[in-house]
C-alpha cells in the first residue's frame, strides 16, 4: 500500500472516532436576510426538473438532528463590464453532515443529485443546467439570539474562519425534499431550461465569494494543515470509503 493511502486511511479512521453526532441547536431552515431563498421544493422541483428563481438573492441551510443537510444558493454575479447583464446562478444539494470534536462542519453531499443552473442572459438564450456536488467545511458555527429581530441566528464560519452571511431561522422543523437520494438519472448539461431569470439584487450577494467553498479546489492555495482533507474526499479509493461511511 502506497504511504500516502495509509496516512490517508488512518486520518480517515481518526476523523470517524472524533465526529460526534449534530447537535439540536443546527435544526431548522436557515436563511439570509431577504428571507426568500429557502431550501425545499419551492426552490427546487426533482421530479420536474425545475428550479424556482426566488424573489430575491439569498443563501439557505437547513439540518436535521438525524445528520442530514440541505442547501440552496442564488446569487447573482456582478458583471462590471455590463452592469445591465448580470449573471445569476441557482444551486441545489442535499446530504448528510458531520459535527468533528473541534467543532467544525464537514458537510458532504449526495454527488448525483446537486443542480445547478446557470444563467448569463446576454450571452446565452438559455440558462446552462447542469449537476453540482461540492463538499463544504465549516470551521465552526454558533447559534444565537439575533439582538436586533429577536429571532435565533446561525452564524457559519468558513473554512478559514471567516464569517458568512448571518442566517436566521425561517422553519423549525426544517423545510426540506426528502433527505435520501432523490434522482440519479443523468442531467447532460445545457438541457433548455426555461428559466430566463432577470436577477434581481439585493445586499445578500455581494459579500460572499465564489471560493466559499473549498474542499475540492484543487487550484485553491490552502494551509498544509487543510491538505489531508483531500485525502479523505478525493481518493478514489474503496478502502477510504469504507473508513468514512
Ligand atoms: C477541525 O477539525 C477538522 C478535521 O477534524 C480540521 O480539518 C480543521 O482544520 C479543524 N479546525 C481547527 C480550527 O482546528
Ligand atoms: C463529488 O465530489 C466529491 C468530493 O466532494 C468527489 O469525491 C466525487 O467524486 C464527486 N462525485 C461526482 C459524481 O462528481
Ligand atoms: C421567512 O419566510 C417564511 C416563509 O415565508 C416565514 O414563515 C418566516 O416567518 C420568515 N421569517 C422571517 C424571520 O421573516
């Protein structure tokens, strides 16, 4: 066995022995300010294939207390040098997550079930659908009582700790499509999808980066220590697996 595989292996092992199970505090349907991206079937229909452009931009999580997790993200992308033409982009997965010892999130997805849509309107007549699956690390996290609205709100912490949007609680219990693999037929990408969406702004966007999220770019420059997770997530290796699931 190569050394690499068995370091992997054993930080795999170790990573298993430290998850504890997700606390109840996560529970719920978090999301950003505007409050009208959420996750579950207004957003994304599985069986039709659709995706729902929400009125305005925002960021969605929502958790189970079983470890399961679903995201929905619309955003637009500035486009300076068109103003009159932003870009917009839809993004839909669901999985399950981990709480590590450390207080970190690792959340993986359900590879063949992640949509993403994609719309650059001045350049293309239809937006581009395609699948999506990223996994996602949160350094930490912490529930609290927003001082302002009064409402609980999830602060998420980014792999290299800083902060995300703050959400706050729209459903408890969470608002979600069935958490188990929901459609694994073959989405080929361009496939016509009807929604020409004019992407409205608001505040939500415009803070939040399109590394967010980290785990598998490879083109990313990360700290030595965050290596191994590539490791654990992208070796293709059936033994690997095993250790995780
Ligand atoms: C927490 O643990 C995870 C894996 O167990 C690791 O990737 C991450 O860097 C750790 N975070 C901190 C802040 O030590
Ligand atoms: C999904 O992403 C994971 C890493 O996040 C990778 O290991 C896996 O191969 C990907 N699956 C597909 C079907 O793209
Ligand atoms: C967010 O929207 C949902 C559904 O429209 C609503 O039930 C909830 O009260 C809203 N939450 C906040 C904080 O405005």
């Amino acid at each position: 066995m190569l050394p690499s595989i068995a370091s992997a292996l054993l930080v795999g092992a170790s990573v298993v022995a430290a998850q504890t199970l997700p606390v109840t505090d996560l529970v719920g349907t978090w999301s950003s300010k505007s409050n009208s991206t959420l996750t579950g079937p207004k957003f994304y229909d599985p069986v039709n294939e659709k995706m729902f452009e929400p009125d305005h931009t925002g960021i969605s999580y929502s958790f189970t207390a079983d470890g399961f997790f679903e995201e929905a993200y619309y955003r637009a992308i500035a486009n300076p040098g068109n103003p009159a033409c932003p870009k917009g982009i839809m993004q839909w997965q669901h999985g399950s997550f981990t709480k590590q010892a450390n207080g970190s999130l690792v959340l993986v997805p359900i590879a063949v079930d992640g949509r993403q849509l994609y719309s650059d309107p001045c350049t293309y007549k239809t937006s581009v659908y395609t699948r999506y699956n990223q996994s996602e690390l949160f350094e930490r996290y912490e529930v609290i009582t927003d001082p302002y609205h009064n409402i609980p709100r999830l602060n998420l912490y980014q792999f290299d700790g800083s902060p995300m949007m703050p959400l706050y609680l729209a459903f408890s219990p969470p608002e979600m499509l069935p958490t188990q693999t929901l459609n694994p037929t073959t989405v080929s990408s361009s496939a016509g999808a009807k929604a020409t969406a004019k992407f409205k702004r608001s505040t939500d966007e415009i803070t939040l980066p399109m590394n967010h999220k980290v785990l598998n770019r490879r083109r990313e420059p990360m700290p030595a220590d965050r290596w191994w997770w590539f490791g654990v997530f992208l070796t293709g290796s059936g033994a690997v697996l095993y250790f995780l699931f």
